[in-house]
C-alpha cells in the first residue's frame, strides 16, 4: 500500500507554497483535491487577482469539503508567511481585523491550503479602504427563474449603465445569477455607491418591471432582484475566477457581452476554466483602464427621491438608517394595521 502524500510543495510564481495533506478530497462528486485546489489558483492567477489581488479578502474555509462545515474568517491567522501582506479593516462595531490582502499566485495558493474555496473580496483596495473602485450589480433570481430570464435582465442592465456613461463587465456568479462590475473613481463613500447601486436597481425595475425587481422583501420578490445591498460596506462577493462550493466544482467566469447571450453558467468549471484561460486569456483585461464616475447614477437617485422613492432596507444586522423605511416584512406591517 503506497505511503500518504502528507505535502506537497509548489512553485507559485517563483515562490514555494507547500501544500499539506494534497489528496484531501473537497469536491466528492467533482473528485477535486485540495491540491487540485491550489494549482488551479496557480493557473489562474492573473484572472483571479485581476478581481480579488489589492483588496482585503474574507476568509471562506471548507476544511473538509463541500459537504461539511464551513466558516468565515476574517482574521488571517496569526501563523503565516512573511510576505503574505494584510490591511486593517474597520467594522461598524469599531472591532477591527487584519485581512489578507492577495498579491501573487503564492498567495492564492496559501489560501487554498487553509480550505478557502472562494475569493470573497471587498470592493475597495488595501490603500484606500473608505472609497470603494467597483460598484457591484448583483442579478439574484428568485426560485424558478430560468437562466434565460437572467440574461435578459444583464441585458437591460448593460442598457442602465451604458445610459448613464458606465461599462459594465459580467461574469457568471458561479451559482445561479450573473454579476456586473463597474470600476469606478474612487471619489465616493459606500453609503453614496450603495445609494447608486439602489438607483441602478430601480431604473432596471421600471424598464423590465416583468422580469427583474429592486424589492428586499422575499415576499414582494419576482424576477431577478437587482441587489443594491452587496454595496454596502463590509459586503463581498465571490470575485471572478473564484471557485464556488457546488458538487461541480463551478467558477464565477467572466464573460465578454456576447458570451453572456449563449453560455451556460455550468459550462465553467474548475476542471475547464484552466484551459479556457489558457486558450483565451481574462475577458476582463481591460477593467482597470474603464474607470467609470457616478455622476449620473447619483443625480438619478436624487430624482427618484424627489419623486417620493428614498432609500430602501438595509440588511438586518446594519445599525437603523436614517430615511431608511421600516424593517417590517410589508405583510406584517398591513396586519399591524
């Protein structure tokens, strides 16, 4: 009986990373190991720190795969190497912790050897961690909506944003909706980008009203919910390339526009994306030199609150907003009356 491989080093950018316990097996249905984790990461890398590299990332940590626990770290641990770099992040509890801040393949494959499946970044850089540079839109289907539905509402989407003097650059979430970055000047506060992001969400309502909704509330959902929350400080999302805990193994792959109207979401894997990569290089190339203002999203805002809509719920563990209507699901508060 052959001997258990109890490590593995690589070479990951001219750094060694070692791996340990490489055969781990953390995607059962997909037969992914942890090493397989990690090389993926390495083949990826300039993807993958294109969206995630500068910024303070959360931890996500599957220690034993898919199919069991999973927690969030924001603390890079206290053991590590000296050049893994970290940024000091500031919650509105006034708590702080050191985040890991990504800057090589070496450092992507550090984070797969602690069971960090996803990349879950800020939308702000180590340097300037009050004014985010991406303004996040976030397609969530509610249960039923098919896939088709989903694209036509990124299509109205790319409409919005183009309207208004933004690019807009999608990616498959890599579960079952589609996000689209915009890099922005870093100009505003996450309060004002959230605010634009709400105003974004309700333009895409009232030119699809059938197919796509700005409203937090389950209950009052249809469609796709445009989610402006994801803007909110402290939010992240999984970040292009990132590989997400599915039983396949599936990645947030960035798309150009005309992908988008044909893929399928389960088309990008982490067994596929290697060589999609290899063979096409990041659709996303050019997002750092389309930096966008928030000019326009922001004097819409200004009207629609004019016209009577002001700002929209808050997640429930944010301190109460001022202007911010009441946390009450809409059903509940019709029965109080």
């Amino acid at each position: 009986m052959a001997a258990k491989v109890e490590q593995e080093t690589l070479d990951a950018g001219g750094r060694e990373v070692v791996v340990t316990n490489p055969g781990k097996v953390l995607f059962p249905q997909a037969g992914v190991t942890k090493l397989d984790l990690a090389r993926y990461y390495i083949a990826v890398a300039p993807g993958a720190l294109r969206g995630a590299g500068g910024r303070p990332c959360i931890l996500v940590r599957y220690p034993n795969g898919i199919d069991s626990e999973f927690f969030f770290q924001k603390r890079v641990p206290a053991a590590r190497p000296g050049w893994i770099e970290v940024a000091q992040i500031r919650f509105p509890s006034g708590r702080t912790a050191e985040e890991i801040v990504p800057r090589d393949a070496a450092a992507l494959a550090w984070m797969a050897n602690l069971g960090c499946i996803e990349l879950h970044p800020h939308p702000v850089r180590a340097d300037d961690l009050e004014h985010p540079d991406e303004l996040r839109v976030d397609l969530d289907p509610v249960p039923g909506v098919k896939w088709k539905q989903i694209r036509e509402v990124a299509g109205v989407v790319r409409d919005v944003l183009a309207d208004f003097g933004l690019a807009g650059w999608p990616k498959t979430s890599g579960s079952r909706g589609i996000h689209i970055l915009v890099r922005i000047e870093r100009r505003w506060s996450f309060d004002q980008v959230r605010r634009a992001a709400l105003a974004l969400a309700r333009e895409v309502e009232r030119r699809a009203p059938k197919l796509a909704t700005s409203k937090w509330w389950k209950e009052e959902r249809h469609g796709v919910f445009v989610d402006y929350n994801q803007n909110a400080k402290d939010r992240t999302v999984a970040s292009a390339y990132s590989v997400r805990p599915k039983p396949d193994a599936r990645v947030s792959a960035p798309l150009s526009w005309d992908e988008l109207g044909t893929c399928d979401a389960a088309d990008f894997t982490l067994g596929t994306m290697p060589a999609r990569f290899a063979r096409i290089g990041d659709p996303h190339e050019g997002i750092d030199e389309a930096v966008c203002s928030l000019e326009g999203l922001l004097e819409l805002s200004a009207g629609q609150e004019r016209d009577g809509a002001g700002d929209a719920p808050w997640p429930p563990h944010y301190r109460k907003q001022a202007g911010e209507p009441p946390r009450t699901q809409p059903s509940r508060r019709r029965g109080s009356g």
